[in-house]
C-alpha cells in the first residue's frame, strides 16, 4: 500500500477515525519531513509514504490509512529536550543567540502554549546543558512529543 495523502487527524473534532481500531507507525520528530519513506505501524503492517511535493510535514495522530472503521496513524516518539525559560528578554537573546552560533535548531513557544510559559525549546546536548548551568540560564530537561520537527534553516556567512 503506497500513502499519497493524509486523510485527517485523529486529533480534529468530527474525524470518524477516532472511535475504530488504531493501528500506531511509530516515528521520531525528525522522520516527520520525509515526503518518502517506508513505514511499518505496530501491527506488522508495511506501508509506503510518497507525499506530493509540497505537502505539510507529518504530525501525531495523522491518518496514513483506514479501512472497516480501522485505521493507521502517526504516532509521534518523545523527543528529548531542553526546555530554556528566560528569566528576561536579554537572557532570551543571549540563549537564543548562543544557540544559533552552534547551529542548534530551536523552537519558541509563548504562554499560551503547553508550556505556560515563554521557552526556547531544542533538542538535548550535553554541551548545551553545560553551557545554560555554567550561565545560570534557567532550563528543564524533559521527554516531549514536538509536534513540528526541528530543521535548520537555510544561511550563507
């Protein structure tokens, strides 16, 4: 079976996918870019994905496949994490600006987020965590499922 696109979330109010059977592909974040790849769900059941060009990265709870009321979902993995909370805005930029010299993708969330708070969120390094203690930056290490995959974001120096 090759996926060609997504049919919902089961996620989203009004899906009919969410009361069937479920069967989970379980991905890491950074596997949910891949337009192609070749996926097995916890079941046994192999699936090819070939996404348009174009199409929107894959997110938890996402359909690859549903038939009798059964279905196939992205189930994302935990990712480990820092999660950098700023006491200040110029605490903000020194993180943020740290973080970028190294190359490390981050992402940022607002109060309004998960988090209840304004964070940098990026993925774990031991260097990094070093770096945020010798600062006294305030950060927690946690297990998240992230929704978007980290990415490098096109530069030139």
């Amino acid at each position: 079976m090759i996926v060609t696109r997504i049919l919902g979330n089961v996620h989203e109010d009004g899906t009919p996918y969410a009361s069937g059977h479920l069967e989970k592909v379980v991905l890491p974040v950074a596997e949910l870019s891949k337009r192609i790849q070749r996926v097995t769900s916890d079941h046994g059941r192999e699936l090819g994905v070939r996404l348009p060009a174009g199409s929107a990265d894959l997110k938890d709870g996402d359909v690859l496949f549903a038939e009798d009321g059964n279905a196939v979902v992205v189930s994302v993995e935990a990712s480990d994490v820092l999660v950098i909370a700023p006491r200040s805005v110029g605490e903000a930029l020194f993180a943020a600006h740290s973080l970028g010299n190294r190359h490390l993708q981050a992402q940022f969330f607002g109060v309004d987020s998960e988090y209840g708070a304004e964070v940098l969120v990026c993925q774990y390094d031991h260097t990094v965590e070093d770096f945020l203690i010798h600062h006294g930056v305030p950060f927690s290490r946690q297990d998240r499922i992230m929704s978007v995959p980290f990415r490098h974001a096109e530069h030139t120096h």
